[in-house]
C-alpha cells in the first residue's frame, strides 16, 4: 500500500511541475504543504526523497 501522504505529495509536486505559470504558485503552496504532511509520517528513505522535491519546487519559484 505503501505510505499515503508521501504518495499524495509526489502527486502534488508534480501537478506543480505541470501548472500553467498562471497556476503554479497556488500548485508550489500546495505541494508544500503535502511535503509538511508527509515529512513527520516518512521513513528516512522517504524524508530523503520528499527533500529532494522541496528543492525542485524551490528552483520553481
């Protein structure tokens, strides 16, 4: 089954990655604040890659 707010947080950043530039600073907030949820709840492998994330949607901005 795997772990469901790492998964919702892969979803939103990439829908992040996917926005418009008219909506992606509402998707970037978004995604953000799934990779909050997931962080507490993560394995260190998972902590290690949803930081990897945080980083892609920091170059985004």
């Amino acid at each position: 089954m795997g772990n469901q707010l790492f998964q919702e947080a892969r979803r939103f950043v990439e829908m992040a990655k996917n926005a418009n530039p008219e909506y992606r600073e509402s998707a970037v907030g978004k995604a953000k604040n799934a990779l909050s949820s997931a962080f507490a709840n993560s394995t260190v492998a998972e902590q290690s890659q949803l930081q990897e994330m945080q980083t892609e949607l920091e170059q985004m901005q």
